[in-house]
C-alpha cells in the first residue's frame, strides 16, 4: 500500500526546516566564541599597554669625572727569547768521547763543553807530520844536487875557455844545474804543502774539542756521550747558550692593522701564564720590517726589551702584550659607558668630538655638551666642556623590579 503523495511532501518540508535551524545555532555559537576570544585578546592587550606605559620609580646609576691617566693601546701575543742566543756546532764528524756542559750550565768563554773523539783525527796528523819531514829531506838532497850541478857548471865553463872541454860539454853542465835548480824550487813547494796539510790536520783535531764562544748559560744541549756527530753537510747543532739571562725579550706578532701606530720606544707591559698577576713592564727596542703571513694573516714582528734581573722570565713563555702607542696623564676623564647612555625620548646625539653625557640635576638627567679626545676604551678624554672634575655623569639607569634595557646595551655598546 503506497503513502499519500501530500504526507511525503510535509515530512521533506519538516526535515529541511530542522536542518535550516541545526545551521543557524551552529552559525550563532560560532560567532559568540569568536566575539569571547576577541574580548579576551583586547583585555591582553590593554593589560600589557598599561604594563608597559604605567609610571615606574627609575634611579640612575653615575660614576664621577676624575683626573687621571688615558692610554690607548695594541694588543698582540709574542714569546720571551733571550736578547741573544749562540748556537754551538761542530766542524768534524765523529763520536762524542765526553761531555762537560748540561743544561743551565754557566760558562765562560774557551770553556771545554764537549770532546769528539779525537784519534781520527791526531792519526792525520801524524801522517802530515811524517809526509812533512820527507818533504824537507827531498829537499836538503836536491839542495845538495844543486850545488853540485852549479860547481861542475862553473868548472866546465873555466875549460871551455881555455878550449879543454866543448861547448856541448858546457852545455849539459849549464842544462843539469837549472833541472837541479827547478827540482829545489819543487821540494819547496810540497814542503809549504805539506806544511798546510800539517796545519789543517792540526785545525781538525783542534776542532774535536767543542768550547763555548762566549760567557753565558747554556739553554739547550742536543748531544750524549757515545752519539755520533755527522758534520759532512751541515754543521750540527750541540749547544745553544744564552749570553745574558738578565735581559730578554718578547718577539710580539702585532697585526698589519695595527702596526702602523707602534714606534720604537713605545712603552709596553705584558703577562705571562706562570706569573698571571705580575705585569712586565718594557719598551719597544725594534719594529722589524719583515711580514710573517700565516694563512693569510699578516703579522709584524715588535721587539720589546725587559729586565730580567729576578730571573723570572724564562726562554720560550707565551706573553699576552699591551704597546702603548698614545698617552695622556692628568687630564679630565669620563668614563665610556657615560657616552653611550641616553634617557629614554632624548635626542640622538651628535657625531664626532663633539658630544654630550648626561648630569643629574634636581633628581632628572640633564644633558652636558664635552668636546672629547683620546679614548682607551674604557675612560675617554674631555677636552672642553660643561663638566668638571668630582661631577657625577649617568652611566646607566634601574627601574623597580628590573634593570632598563639601556643598561644592557651600554655594557655592550649598543
């Protein structure tokens, strides 16, 4: 049995109007939230408006004027050398027989350090000494030859005038004496030679014997007894003396973009790891030409000369150096962070010398126009201007609850 045809028309229209109203309550509570989260965003942001825009109690932070000394400096790492330093080699090959110098050693010059053994070499000697005699006795039988053929030449030629003898005869007299006189002029020559070769010979065996060239303290030693020393295409090296332990100094690698403000005499200080505490203090002795280039980087090498007396330095510590390179003693100072310190809504300031630091006056910063001079990066110089020695310039500000920014962003320059 088939529904009437006007019962489905009125259900389709029932079931249309309730879907039409499932969308306008879907459509109604969407909208609600959306107005409950903008109010809730609005109460946000008023809030964080009156945070931030509410009236804080703010004290300020100043530091006085003073008096005093301002140096610029470069900065650079060396290491400590002595002034001057000996190497002691050897000019012969052979076996070290014995040592008389160590580390630390002192010595004076001419002083024995080492021996090589010398009987290589004292055997040569001997064999020149035995070739020289028979040279010079080569030399007293040809003499004697000479002599002989120079007075047969005289009594041969006394015959030939007299028509005793012929002139050939004559001649082999005169052709014997000067064969004898070049042979005497040729025992002479090897008996120099021999002579020189003796000499040599005696050099060499001199030479096993190693002595100090100089007075000073032996730093290095590169030998034991019973090593052999090889001579043959470099002359080694045995020792290593420092002259003068008293006096030293630091090899600085100063930079290209700095070098050009360091002069000879410049007065320089620096530290070493074994005594963090203790400054050294010296002058610039040279500011050498030479680049040294490591990966690219450019470096000159500044000589700084330091006393030594007490013995503390010692050869090859790494030293952290400061070259003053500009001074200025006694004059009104301020310092950095006061330069860089402006109140919140202040005018940027000006660029150049001429600038301006900030004075409290009745409780409220008030700005003081300076002209400034040499800075060293942590007080700058006033040349000219509206403050005075025993005032106190802002450096920094404190609200309650926490510190400003513009503290923060003087401590690092911002």
């Amino acid at each position: 049995m088939s529904t009437p045809p006007d019962l489905s028309g009125s259900a389709r229209r029932r079931e249309g109007a309730r879907r039409r109203r499932v969308r306008a309550d879907g459509f109604a509570r969407t909208r609600w939230l959306a107005a409950l989260a903008t109010l809730a965003l609005l109460g946000v942001a008023v809030a964080g408006w009156w945070v931030t825009h509410r009236s804080v109690p703010v004290s300020y932070i100043t530091a006085p004027v003073t008096r005093g000394i301002v140096a610029r400096t470069v900065t650079a790492t060396g290491t400590v050398n002595p002034v001057l330093t000996v190497i002691v080699g050897s000019y012969v090959s052979g076996v070290i027989q014995s040592q008389y110098c160590d580390y630390n050693t002192k010595v004076k010059k001419g002083q024995l350090c080492a021996k090589i053994d010398p009987r290589p070499y004292q055997t040569i000697v001997d064999e020149n000494a035995a070739q020289l005699g028979t040279a010079r006795a080569q030399l007293v039988k040809d003499q004697a030859n000479f002599d002989y053929a120079r007075n047969n030449y005289t009594r041969q030629s006394g015959l030939l005038g007299r028509g005793a003898v012929s002139q050939d005869t004559a001649d082999q007299a005169r052709n014997a004496l000067d064969q004898a006189a070049a042979q005497v002029q040729l025992d002479k020559a090897s008996v120099q030679e021999r002579k020189a070769s003796l000499e040599a010979a005696r050099v060499n065996l001199d030479y096993t014997n190693i002595v100090s060239p100089v007075d000073g303290t032996v730093v290095s030693r590169n030998i034991t007894i019973g090593q052999t020393v090889a001579a043959s295409f470099q002359t080694p090296t045995l020792f290593l003396i420092a002259t003068d332990l008293t006096r030293m100094q630091v090899d600085a690698n100063v930079s290209e973009s700095d070098i050009g403000a360091v002069r000879d005499g410049d007065k320089a200080s620096f530290t070493v790891e074994a005594y963090s505490g203790h400054p050294f203090q010296g002058r610039v002795v040279q500011v050498r030409q030479a680049p040294q280039s490591v990966q690219n980087v450019v470096t000159y090498d500044v000589v700084v000369g330091v006393d030594n007396k007490a013995l503390l330095l010692k050869p090859g510590m790494t030293a952290t150096v400061g070259i003053v390179t500009a001074e200025r003693d006694g004059v009104l100072r301020v310092p950095d962070q006061a330069l860089r310190f402006s109140p919140a809504g202040a005018a940027a300031r000006a660029e150049g010398r001429q600038t301006r630091v900030w004075v409290l006056r009745d409780g409220r910063p008030a700005p003081a126009t300076i002209k400034t001079g040499l800075d060293d990066d942590t007080y700058t110089e006033v040349v000219a201007g509206e403050i005075k020695a025993g005032d106190r310039v802002i450096v920094g500000e404190n609200r309650a609850g926490a510190a400003a920014q513009a503290g923060a962003s003087m401590r690092f320059g911002l």
